[in-house]
C-alpha cells in the first residue's frame, strides 16, 4: 500500500480500476524547449504536474508487470530476488518508462487543461508545433556553448 504524505491517506493500488498498457502508441512531443527563463519557469513547473499525474496513470496500467515482480519476491526470498527476478524487473521498469512518456506525451496534447497561450505556443492536439516542431534538442552542446559564453565574457571585461 502506498500513501500520499502530504495528505496523509493510503492507496490500495489494487482497488483502483484497471488501465491497459499501450505498447503501440506513437510518442509525438518531447519536453518543451529552453526559451526565455520566465517561460523556462512556467513551462517547467507545467511539466513538473503533468510528471505527477502520468506516473500514477503508468502504474496503474503496469500493475501485472508490477505484481509479477512482487510475485517473483516472494518465491525466491528479498535476498535472492535480485539476482533470479531480474527478468521480471527489466519488464516492469520497460512498461513503467513507456507508459510513463505515452501519458506525458497525452497530457501535454491536452488543450482542454493546458489553456496558456505559452503552452499553445508549443503543443497543440496533433503534437508538437511551431519552433517546438522545428527544435532539435541539443542539450549535449548548452555546456560546451555556455563554457564559450563565460570565457568570451571574462575576455571583453578584461578590455574594458
């Protein structure tokens, strides 16, 4: 049984009803990208909820892979669990990632909640739109830039 601390109640993750995996569908969006850090701010905090929500929606759609492996635990002891159910982990922890980016992937085409005109700007039904569309993520190359960044920087206050 799991509890929500800050509301001090628990969940039968069993008496919930039951949601099926979806292992054919087709992920169209990708977390937003950086803009200015006011939008940075509203966007990431945006996202921050919708992580909230789509991790209770994969668990419960991977509740078998999830009982298998509790399963597995029992039969082979907490001990030995990690080396004989190691099967049964790598399929619970496959069906939790992919669930988990098939309900972020819904929740942010969800223009009934995401009203803001800096979410639309982003995302709309169909996926991803406008520069969003057109962004490549290129995250691996923001410390290399930011490094340059800083030493022309210090190169221009030293001139001046």
């Amino acid at each position: 049984m799991g509890s929500y601390k800050s509301k001090n109640h628990k969940v039968d993750i069993n008496t919930l009803p039951v949601a099926d995996p979806e292992p054919d569908y087709v992920i169209k969006t990708r977390q937003p990208m950086p803009s200015n850090w006011q939008l940075n701010i509203l966007r990431g905090k945006r996202e921050d909820e919708l992580r909230g929500l789509s991790y209770a929606y994969a668990r419960r759609k991977c509740h078998k892979a999830v009982n298998d492996l509790l399963q597995c635990e029992k039969d082979y002891g907490s001990f030995w669990a990690a080396f004989d159910c190691q099967a049964q982990n790598h399929d619970m922890k496959e069906c939790l990632t992919h669930e988990y980016e098939v309900e972020m992937d819904k929740l942010r085409r969800n223009m009934k909640m995401n009203t803001e005109w800096w979410w639309r700007d982003l995302y709309d039904e169909n996926g991803e739109v406008g520069e969003q569309a057109k962004w490549k993520d290129e995250y691996w190359l923001l410390p290399i830039l930011r490094s340059y960044k800083d030493l022309l920087y210090s190169m221009i206050s030293q001139n001046n």
